[in-house]
C-alpha cells in the first residue's frame, strides 16, 4: 500500500512541484482516531519538501458528525494563514482523480506537539502567542468561510446533555454541571471562526530558548476538524481545561502559562474577551472532555470497540468530576 500511495502521491504532487517529482520516506505517524496522518518527503527540481498527507481512510465515508470535512480544513487553514496565524502551508488538497481519497497535502513544521513535553516548563511567552494566534483566527472574516456547523451556549448544553443521557450512566456531578450551564449560560453573541480543539496537543512548538531558558514558540496550530462558528470564548475555554494541562495544574492555560498571559496576547492581537464568559466555557469544556470520556467507556463496555485503550480512558470520566467540582464548589485558600 505504501508503494502505491507514494506514486500517487507523487503524480498528484507534480502540478505544483513540478515533473520528475518523487516521494521518499513515507511513514505513517501514530494518532490521529479519525484521520490517517502520513509523513514523507517529496523532492523534485525545486528542491526538497518535507510534507505531511492528513487524508480519510481509504473506503471509509465521512463521518455524519457535523465536523468541517478535510477539504474545508484545509481551506481554513490557508485563512487562518492569511490572517497571521502559524499554520502549515496547505500545498495541494487532493482530487477524485488522484485515486488517493480525500485528504490535503501540507507542510512539515519543526517542532514538538507532545503535550507533556511542552508543559513541562512555565512558558508565559507561548501562551501570550497563543491569545495572538487566536484573535487572528477569530477575526477571519465569516463570509470567506466554507460551510460550517453552528455553536452557541444553550445548544451545546443541550447537546452534551442528550449525549450523557444516552450512556445510561449516574453521575451527580454532572448533572450538577449541566444545570449550572443551563443556569448561568451566556447570551448568544455574534459568530466568528472557532477552532474548536485549541488545546496543548495540537500545537506545534519549537522549544529551544537562547541561553536555555525555558521558552517556546508558537510555530503551528494543527487539526482543524472541529472548527465552527460559534463564541470565540470557547478557544480561550477550552485551552484552559485541567485535561491539557498533563499534571501541571497550577497553570492554567495548557501546563504552561496563565490566563492574563493568554489574554494579553489575545487582547494585543485585537480581541476582545470576558473573563466571565470563558469560565463558564471552561466549564463547558470539562464536561465536555467527562462525556467524551464517558462515551469511550461505553464503546468499550458495550462491545462496540472492545479497545483496551477506550476503556483506559473511560476511567478519567472521574478525573472530569473533580475539575468540575474545582470550578464550581472551588474550595477556600488556606492561610
């Protein structure tokens, strides 16, 4: 197979890079649950490309899930590029006749997106560049926008409520959760372009520093599949979550920054936020990843994917229940 998607991908390539083009290297990376990601390298007259092919699985529909599709993510990409976010440039998005399925064909940036390893130190400049890069991706224009689903505050609750309430499963925390969403939840607000999974994770980060300090910079936002239209408070939420933090509780925004970092570099870049409104997206987001979770156990107790690793996950629904109560019932600073 991989001899026969690397002179596909090589024919499909041509047009841009030019004739005698040829794939070398072809590698396919681990993760990525619903996309295959490949990494090869591509070289022709012009030169040598080091190129990552994010594409669907041979045979497989696109999934009925509302997400934006990969031909839409790649066309946000180049937008979100165009309007100075870090993003891979987006080479070619693959045609029905290149026999190869759907997917794009983007650059291979530099860096590191284990989660861990970025916060593992506190990188107050990284999360100042991460409020930038978000208040240019917000600020895309709406009517350049391919087509995209819908988000605004009481539909979401809706939606993780009907979601947890299919599992079957007694969680009094999170019935707890979503009353206080449905109680405090925030007036819709005009649309923008939401990513809708800006977390550590799916960022690309240089971490060397000058000197050694720690540091990092910013040099790609990844995996567009869950962008929307919808509150651009749900970004600065979601980053802000305790499950992307990877045990580095104390800082708030990915393991490696706080909130006034990520809100000075939002606020710089032209956004405007309320804090108010990003703490009930933090609890949203919470819930959110419990549900997830939950949902994953339930695959595997069911049958349906009878994956050790959907059952590990399933566990950390409880994980979810004490980031929830943390934010809700938060308890009193000792002297």
């Amino acid at each position: 197979m991989s001899a026969e998607l690397s002179a596909g991908l090589a024919a499909a390539l041509s047009p841009v890079l030019g004739p005698g083009t040829a794939v070398q290297g072809l590698r396919r990376l681990s993760g990525g649950a619903s996309q295959e990601t490949w990494a090869f390298d591509a070289v022709s007259a012009a030169g040598h490309r080091a190129l990552i092919l994010r594409r669907a699985p041979p045979g497989a529909a696109e999934r009925g899930s509302g997400n934006a599709g990969l031909a839409a993510e790649a066309e946000l990409i180049g937008l979100a590029g165009a309007a100075g976010a870090p993003v891979p440039e987006v080479l070619r998005v693959l045609q029905p006749a290149d026999g190869l399925g759907s997917g794009f064909v983007m650059q291979r940036l530099p860096g590191e997106t284990l989660g861990r390893r970025i916060a593992a130190a506190q990188r107050p400049q990284l999360a100042r560049q991460c409020g930038e890069a978000l208040a240019r991706i917000h600020a895309v224009p709406v009517d350049a926008l391919p087509p995209l689903r819908t988000s605004q505050p009481r539909a979401e609750v809706e939606h993780l409520r009907q979601w947890h309430a299919r599992h079957g499963a007694a969680r009094p925390v999170f019935q707890l959760a979503l009353r206080w969403l449905a109680d405090h939840a925030p007036a819709d607000g005009p649309l923008a372009l939401v990513h809708g999974d800006f977390r550590n994770g799916n960022l690309m980060v240089d971490l060397a520093a000058p000197g050694g300090a720690p540091g990092g910079t910013l040099v790609g936002v990844l995996d567009w599949e869950l962008a929307c239209l919808g509150d651009p408070c749900a970004d600065l939420g979601w980053i802000c979550v305790n499950a992307w933090r990877y045990g580095q509780w104390q800082r708030t925004v990915g393991g490696f920054g706080t909130l006034d970092d990520l809100l000075e570099g939002y606020t710089a870049a032209g956004g405007r936020a309320d804090r108010e409104r990003i703490h009930w997206w933090q609890v949203l987001g919470t819930l959110r990843w419990g549900v997830i979770c939950e949902s994953m156990g339930e695959a595997w107790r069911s049958g349906a994917e009878p994956v050790i690793e959907k059952a590990a996950i399933g566990r950390r629904a409880s994980e979810a229940e004490i980031d929830l109560l943390e934010l809700l019932l938060p308890r009193p600073e000792t002297a």
